[in-house]
C-alpha cells in the first residue's frame, strides 16, 4: 500500500505543471512581449484621482538592431500621454528613471546599453484612483500590446516618481521631485525584523 502511495503522489507531480515554468510578475507591475522587446513592471504612479501620473516601465531590447517603441497611455479624452522611445540593441530603457529627467540629455551608462536619461512620460491627469489600472498599449513596428498597469501610490520604492510641475509635454524637464506629496499618506515600511518578530509572535 505504501507502494501505491508513493506512486499515486509521483503521478500527481508528472500530470501537473512545475510552478516555476508558469510565467508570472514578481513585482507590483505588468508585462509583455513585441519580438525582440520585452516590457517589464508596467505600472502608474499616481498620488489620487484627477492627478498627474508618471509611467514606470522597463523596455529590454535583446535583438541585434535598435527598437522604436511606441508608448501610450490611454485614459481619459485630454489627459493622454504618448512618447516613442528608441532602445538600443541588446540594451534597455527604464521609463520614468528620475535621473534621467534631470540630465535631460541622451547618453549611455557605461557599455551596459542602458538609457538611462530622456525617458519620462507624464500624464496629465489620471481619472481613476490608486489601487486601480489603466490601459497602456506598445506598439514596435507593426505588432502592438496592450498592459493593464497598476495605478501605485509615490510611496517607498515609488517615492522618486513623482509629476514634474508643470507637466512636460514630451521632452525631459529640468529636476523631478524626489519625495512624495505632502497630501499622500504612506503606510509604515515593515523591515525585516518586524516581520521576523509578527512570525515569531503567531
């Protein structure tokens, strides 16, 4: 009988998926795939309802030529933001990288092939509330993809994303602010030994 068992259980493992092969987002943020361009942690950072929003994404070129990427967020008649950003071959582009406002100019980290300047997209207005999503869609030559992007608090890890005033239309803006707005209200960051300790305590 325990022969049986232990087969029954090996069969279970056979028939069934391994988790590890089932794709998934490992952080607050949506993806997709257009050919050579993977887009990565897709998500809006917004401090309410009818405020201006940051785009935060991640472009991944792994082909061997440079990929115009065509970005819009759709919301609201009016409150639309679109920008094409060019992500070199075998290298990547962060959308919403403060450091990046700030220069203002295009350039290169190292020889990583990493953008890490220009790459800000702002919407004017976003009409829903944090915790809910907006339509993003990416278009790379003739394929497109629409993403569900999260509408996040500027709040902890997404502290320096936060609008620029005045808004830019399309280009990078002189600085960005680096801490949230007074009128947002961020819960406590539990640490490590927080959490250790409620563990403990259960």
């Amino acid at each position: 009988m325990t022969a049986a068992a232990t087969l029954g259980v090996a069969g279970c493992s056979v028939f069934s998926p391994a988790t590890v092969l089932k794709p998934y987002e490992p952080s607050d943020g949506s993806g997709t795939s257009l050919g050579d361009v993977q887009v990565r942690n897709v998500l809006l950072v917004s401090s309410g309802v009818d405020e201006p929003g940051v785009l935060s994404a991640v472009l991944v070129n792994s082909g061997d030529q440079s990929q115009d990427v065509d970005v819009s967020v759709d919301v609201d008649a009016g409150s639309a933001g679109s920008r094409t950003f060019s992500v070199p071959q075998g290298g990547s582009v962060h959308i919403g990288d403060p450091s990046g406002v700030a220069e203002g100019t295009s350039a290169t980290d190292d020889d990583s092939g990493t953008e890490s300047q220009d790459s800000w997209l702002q919407v004017p207005q976003v009409p829903v509330t944090p915790g809910q999503t907006v339509k993003v869609t990416f278009t790379v030559g003739g394929q497109e993809a629409t993403v569900d992007a999260q509408v996040m608090l500027p709040c902890f890890e997404y502290a320096t994303i936060t609008p620029t005033a005045p808004a830019p239309t399309g280009t990078a803006t002189e600085t960005a602010s680096a801490t949230p707005s007074p009128s947002v209200t961020c819960g406590p960051a539990v640490g490590e030994d927080q959490t250790n300790q409620d563990e403990s305590e259960g």
